[in-house]
C-alpha cells in the first residue's frame, strides 16, 4: 500500500494528464487549414502519451483500493475553441512547459523507492520529448525551458 502522500501525489499526476490540455483538444479539435494535417498530428500523439500515463498510473492507484478523483476539465480551455492549428500549438508549448515544471516539483516530494517515482520520472521524460516535438513542429529549436 502507498503512503498516503505518494498516493496524493499519483492522483495528481493521473489527473493533471487525465484532464490535459492535449485531451481536450481531442473532443474539441481545432481548425486544421489545408496542408497544416501533419501539424495537428501531434495534438494526437500527445494525447495518446497522457492516457498511456493516466493507464499506468491509474493501475497503481487502483491496487491501494481508495477512490481516486480525476476531476474535470478546466473551463478556461474553452477559450481555445475555434482558434488557429499554430495559436493552439503555442499555447500547448506553454501548457507542456508548465506541466513540467510540476511534475519537476512533484518528483522532489516523491519517495525515491516507491513505484510512484519511477511514474513521475516517465511522466517528466515524456513532457520533455513532447517540448521538443512541438519545437520542431513550429521549426524552432528544441530547447527544453521550464
């Protein structure tokens, strides 16, 4: 069984990608012009990444047998509706930054032994891989900054 904080901590990290800005725009999608398909592509692979970790993360959760809270979506992504492929992917740049910037937090409460550090590191290595994707999207540099 979990502590009590790392458990916290799991339900944290299942709902923060749970309720993801790249999950949203899988139900709300954004308006795609003609020739920017493969840009959108990675909307999708973002998303598929969050559910593999809210997946695994969850399954951990689910053995402590506590109810576990995954919340809603934010309404603030709402404003997001209708806008453009590139806006979108700026505002997912800036929504990844600030996701590892608390997973990074996250991880320093973290005990070291426990299953639920191996997940926040996976989940702080995947962030990482998605500011570098998107970088390369807009054909900026990959540089990872918090």
């Amino acid at each position: 069984m979990l502590p009590a904080r790392q458990f916290e901590l799991l339900n944290r990290i299942a709902a923060l990608h749970h309720r993801s800005l790249p999950t949203y725009l899988t139900y709300a999608r954004p308006w795609v012009s003609s020739g920017s398909e493969s840009k959108a592509v990675i909307i999708d692979d973002i998303a598929a990444d969050h559910h593999d970790l809210v997946q695994r993360t969850l399954r951990v959760l689910e053995a402590d047998d506590r109810p576990v809270a995954l919340g809603d979506f934010p309404m603030e992504y709402t404003d997001l509706n209708d806008l453009s492929l590139d806006f979108i992917l700026q505002e997912l740049t800036h929504y990844e930054r600030r996701l590892l910037k608390t997973l990074e937090e996250i991880a320093s409460w973290m005990d070291r032994e426990q299953s639920s550090y191996f997940l926040v590191n996976m989940a702080i290595g995947m962030a990482m891989g998605h500011l570098e994707n998107l970088a390369e999207t807009k054909g900026g540099s990959p540089a990872v900054k918090a």
